[in-house]
C-alpha cells in the first residue's frame, strides 16, 4: 500500500510540474517508430551511462527502444533536481537538438537501454517529411524548453544582489533567448555569500555566473556567455551560405523561415538575442491572427523554433564587425567580432535600429542603474509599487506603459509632443486613458539625472515654460525611437539615406539593371524591416518584407549561378 502511495505522489507531483504531460512526454506507437527508423541508427548503453551531459553538445534525438534512461537538471553548484524517467516507447530532446545546441539536462541509462539516435539534419528530415509525427515532436521539444526556464533549478547560477545593473542585462540576455538560469543574493543566500567571498569578488565583478560545468565567470559580456554555455555553433566559417542575414527580429526571422523552407541554405547573426526590440514588447494586440494579443517574445520565439526546424543556421550572439563586397573570391565575407569570417552567396541586412539615446546628463552614468530601455518582468519587479517615469509617445512606449502599470504604483508618462493620436495606435491611447496609474504628461522632457551609484532623482521641465521640476525616481524607461544600426556597412558600397537608413530598388544612372524593390546598391545585397529606408516599422510589415525578399533572393543567385571558388 505504502509503494502504491508513492507512486500516486511521484504521479501527482509530476502531473504539478508539466500541466500538458501527455504533450509534453507523449508515448510513440511501435508503428510510428517503424516509421522514424529509416532516419536514425541503433545505439546501445549500459546501465549508469551517460546518454548526454548539461552543457555538451547534444548527439540529436534518442528514442528508446528498450529500458528506461533518467533525466536530471543540474546547475554549476552541483545541485542535481530529478525530472523525469522515460522509458520504451517514449524520446528524449528538447528544442535546442534541432542544432545541436548543448544539452541543458543530464541523460542517464537506468539499466541497460536500447535507442535509435536521430542527428540533428535526420531529426528536421523527420519533422518535414512525416508532418503528423514531426507535429507532435515539435509540439513537445518546444514544451520542454518551456517547462525547464519554468523549473527554475538548472542552467547557469547568477549570484550577486538583485538591484545590480549587470544582473538585469544578464538576465534579459539570458530569457529572451530561452536559456533556463536562477540566480542568487549573496545578502540571504549562505551558498552564495561563501562563492563571493571565496572570489573575493568586488562590486563591479559582479555578478558571478557559475555555469553548469563549474566555470566561474565574473560579470561576463553576453558573447563570453554565450561561448561558456556553448549557445553559439562552431565550424560557421568552414561553410559556404546561400544567404546570410544579420539581425533577427521579426524581418531577419521571417528571411530565414522562408528562405530555409524552400532550400536555400541560411545563416542568421544577431548581436544579442532573437527578436529585435519587437521581442522586448509587453504584448502587441494589432498583429494578424493574434485577437487577444501575443508577447513580442512569444512571437519571436516560436518563429526561431520555426528557423531551426528548417535548417537554418542560429548564430546568436554574434556580432558583425564588417562587409566585404569585393568578392574577391567570388562571394560576400562578413567579419565577425569572434575573429572569424563566414561566406555566403547574398545577404539581406536586417539588423533593425539601436535604441536612441536622449541628450540628457548623466545618461550614461545610470544605464543599467535604474535607466532601461525595455520593460521586462525583470525591471518590472525592480520597480514593483515604486513611482516610475517613461519618456516616449509611440506604440512601444505605450505597450510598456499599459505593461508596467500593473506593477508600479504610478506611471509618469512624458511626452515631447502635444498628445498621442500621430504617433500611436487608437486601442493603445484609449487604454493608456482608461488606466488610472498611467499620468500623461504633454510636452515635457527629461533635462537631468541624479544619484549615487543608482538613480534617485529626475529632473523634467515642461517645453512650455522655463521651470524646472524634480521627482524622486528610481526607474526611467527610454522609449524615443531608434537609429538604424547601420555603422557594419561602413566601406561596402552600400548607399543609404541622411537618417542612416538603407536605400533599396534604386535603378543606376542608365537604369541597364533592374533592380528589385529589396535590393540595395550593391547587386547581391538587399535590406529588410526598419533598417531601409522607406519601411512602415511595424512588425507585420517586417514579416511581409522578410517573406518577400525570398523571390528576389532565387532570381539573384538564379541568375549568378554558382560561383567558382
């Protein structure tokens, strides 16, 4: 009876931990097995071994055959969390072995355990030529993704106090890609308290990330990160790309799932995560299909997965250093900040705009300190039942300002301009009217920043008159626009417009070419979202643009053909 009972409570608190189980864990149909067999290859292991290990990149896709293997999550402090045995019938990934990206949990046989493994290119054939089967895979890796960032136990451990700055930039950095991570504050955490000291670790070093596999690193750049926790892939420079597309937002994202799903070969950059300033948005409510809204995040993750499963190539993030259209060798190379030079045969730039920064004293001095230029639930809970200030009259301010006004007690929303109607859309100025907390504050502007290490003070005035006022303030949210990020093109041939923005289907002077709307100056180049020059900045003209550039992108490299190397 007593055994009877554990299993029920071992059933129960895994039914707590993944509310859609049978999606999440689904069990496969010896016929549906049959099916997969011709994509994958027999591998056998003993009892204890190990299938995958956190932090080693993944093999592919493992199903079991016979026997049962154990899934654990561990973190770099060597806490090891149980997550569930799988046993005949079932398999084992999760969204990142769509390219081999390391493994985030550990895989141990328990027994010995018969599998077909399923590399990463058989697992995509898969999911393409079987469209039920791949579905309900699909459907599942995305769900354990979900559910392992939900867990809260394993992936990277960042300690260091909660107002840090650089906790907040590591952990955006860390979610809008999807990474599972927790963190801890050494001022209540024993565990955390003693890795600091042992460090002897000062303020700026902080945070410490302790990776999964022990590494310590001290307050590390994203791309540091990124290369400890093995995100980004290896060999890029080794290939040659049909296309490569830098920037991911919603124009890169959508190249890259089209491009793919018609065979081209692809390879996307992004600086810091996927999604663009679209993924940082609270929920846009006006995009096509979504009638209750969607988060920029979700958006933009589900279009990532999407890419994956094509084929195309993630390498985020990575920073592009510069374009070279000489083509020397017969093909564009784009340098990297890692050192590195990758090849392709066109590219589409979609690398969006930077968010703008404001003449205000002190700015700088307080980025990351209490200045924000998104609104997250990570500065929302920084911020929670404080009074905060957010400049900026757009559909991004707007969507953050309705965002925050759930956490904050108030919201002092500063707005250069006389009202809202030309810059913003209609639902959004009636929402931000019907919400009590939001004050709108017309034709006023921040002059100055103040505090000692973090800010404590902003000082606005009104552009109607002469005085000047001060509020005591913790949390400033930047919304005024953005320039195009551009400054990569430096050199390349690539023309564009006073603003910065890329000029694109404009004819030379004897008009012998023609030149397709989406394509730049230089023959090969072509430029998507708000990065060119003439584009409506709205997500869904983004997508559309991404989707479009496909067909120029063919009748390019139809009419090149291959080139000689």
């Amino acid at each position: 009876m007593a055994a009877d009972e554990t299993t029920i409570d071992r059933l129960n608190a895994t039914a707590y931990a993944f509310p859609r189980h049978e999606q999440t864990f689904p069990t496969l149909t010896a016929h549906e097995i049959e099916r997969m067999r011709r994509f994958g290859e027999l591998r056998s292991y003993r009892d204890g071994e190990a299938l995958f290990e956190t932090g080693k990149p993944g093999p592919g896709m493992f199903v079991v055959l016979s026997g049962s293997v154990a899934i654990t999550q561990r973190d770099g402090l060597g806490h090891v969390t149980p997550i569930i045995d799988q046993g005949e019938g079932q398999f084992l990934a999760e969204i990142g072995q769509l390219s081999g990206r390391a493994a985030l949990v550990d895989g141990h046989a328990d027994g010995d355990v018969e599998t077909l493994l399923l590399p990463p290119d058989k697992l995509r054939a898969l999911l393409v030529a079987e469209a039920d089967l791949g579905e309900r895979i699909m459907r599942a890796l995305i769900l354990r993704r979900v559910s392992l960032i939900q867990g809260g136990a394993g992936g990277p451990v960042l300690i260091g106090p909660g107002a840090v700055g650089n906790m907040a930039r590591l952990q955006n950095f860390l979610s809008r890609n999807g990474q599972p991570h927790h963190f801890l504050d050494p001022e209540t955490d024993k565990d955390a308290a003693d890795l600091v000291a042992r460090y002897s670790a000062s303020r700026a070093e902080l945070p410490l990330v302790v990776c999964p596999d022990g590494a310590v690193l001290r307050n590390p750049s994203e791309t540091a990160l990124a290369m400890a926790l093995g995100m980004i892939g290896s060999h890029a420079d080794d290939k040659l790309y049909d296309v490569a597309v830098v920037g991911s937002g919603p124009a890169g994202l959508a190249t890259a799932v089209y491009a793919a799903s018609e065979g081209l070969s692809v390879a996307v950059f992004d600086s810091r995560a996927f999604g663009g300033q679209a993924g940082a948005s609270a929920r846009i409510e006006n995009y096509l299909g979504f009638p209750t809204g969607i988060s920029g995040q979700a958006l933009a993750g589900r279009a990532f997965n999407q890419a994956q499963k094509f084929g195309a190539e993630m390498l985020i993030p990575v920073s592009v250093r510069s374009l070279d259209c000489s083509k020397a060798s017969g093909v564009f190379a784009l340098a990297t900040e890692c050192g590195h030079t990758l090849r392709a045969k066109s590219i589409v730039i979609a690398s969006g705009a930077r968010y703008r920064r404001p003449a205000i004293d002190n700015l700088d001095a307080y980025e990351g300190r209490g200045v924000w230029y998104w609104a997250s639930p990570i500065e929302a809970r920084l911020c929670a039942n404080q009074e905060v200030v957010l400049v900026g009259g757009g559909n991004s301010a707007g969507q953050a300002a309705v965002f925050l006004s759930a956490h904050v007690r108030k919201v002092h929303m500063m707005i250069r301009g006389g009202g809202l109607g030309a810059s913003m859309s209609r639902y959004l100025i009636e929402r931000i009217e019907a919400t009590p907390n939001i004050e709108l504050m017309f034709n006023t502007e921040v002059i100055g920043l103040e505090g000692a290490e973090t800010l404590e003070r902003v000082r606005w005035r009104s552009r109607l008159a002469p005085d000047e006022f001060t509020l005591d303030i913790r949390n400033l949210f930047l919304f005024v626009g953005a320039d195009p990020a551009t400054g990569w093109l430096d050199g390349c041939g690539v023309q564009v417009d006073r603003g910065g923005f890329v000029l694109t289907g404009v004819q030379d002077g004897e008009g012998a070419r023609f030149v397709p709307q989406l394509e730049t100056s230089v023959p090969g180049v072509f430029a998507v979202g708000d990065v060119r020059s003439g584009s409506v900045k709205r997500v869904g003209g983004a997508i559309g643009e991404g989707a479009q550039v496909v067909a120029a992108l063919h009748g390019y490299l139809a009419d090149e053909g291959s080139p000689t190397l």
